[in-house]
C-alpha cells in the first residue's frame, strides 16, 4: 500500500509512511486480514497455493504469515471446481488429455497430489 501511495497517489515518501502508521495503529489495515482474503479471492478464481503463496511473497507478506493464510484454504476443493469449470468433467480419455489436464492445473499452482486426486 505504501507504494501505492507513493507511485500513483504522487504522495512523498515520509507522508506515505506516517498514513501508513496511522492505519496499522488504528488497526485499518492488516497483513493478516489482506492475506486470508487474498488466499481466498485466488482460491475463488481457481488458482493453487504455491502460485498464491509467491503472490504474497511479491506483496510482502512475511512467509510465516502467508502460511497461515494458505492453511486456511481448502485447495483441494478449489482444484476441483478449477478442473470441473474447465474441463466439465470429463475425465481424460488417454495420456495426451491427462497430461493437458494435469498441465493446466499445475500451472494454476497446485502439487502433484492434490492434481492426482482431482483427476483420478
């Protein structure tokens, strides 16, 4: 947010900091709120955690709090409905389907295991 402030908003770099602090000690603006949230909207829009974790990663979020946030998530449940939105189910009929499906879903970020269990 601070870069925000300061690159779009034009505003100087010690008036981002003090708004900053203002709204960390008025509890307005969380890390741990931003990263649940995160976690979830990427979820949401069919995306796994290791892609999510490096996303938080290029915000800033401290690792271990990022992964708390990614605990919090059911992935394999958010791989599921990436797969059923994308591929209606159908089971792949073949080695070529299987590793186009399993290419997709790994490029959304998520592991080997939770992949294997979506597709059987």
């Amino acid at each position: 947010m601070r870069q925000k402030l300061e690159q779009q908003g034009g505003f100087p770099a010690d008036v981002a900091e003090h708004t900053m602090e203002w709204l960390l000690r008025n509890d307005l603006i969380s890390n741990e709120r931003f990263s649940e949230a995160f976690c979830r909207r990427r979820a949401r829009q069919g995306y796994g955690p290791q892609r999510v974790r490096m996303e938080l990663r290029q915000r800033g979020v401290p690792s271990a709090m990022a992964e708390l946030a990614l605990e919090a998530e059911s992935w394999h449940e958010a791989a599921q409905t990436a797969w059923q939105k994308r591929f209606k189910s159908m089971l792949p009929e073949g080695a070529k389907e299987r590793a186009r499906q399993q290419k997709y879903l790994a490029q959304r970020g998520f592991s080997h295991d939770i992949i294997r269990s979506v597709i059987r």
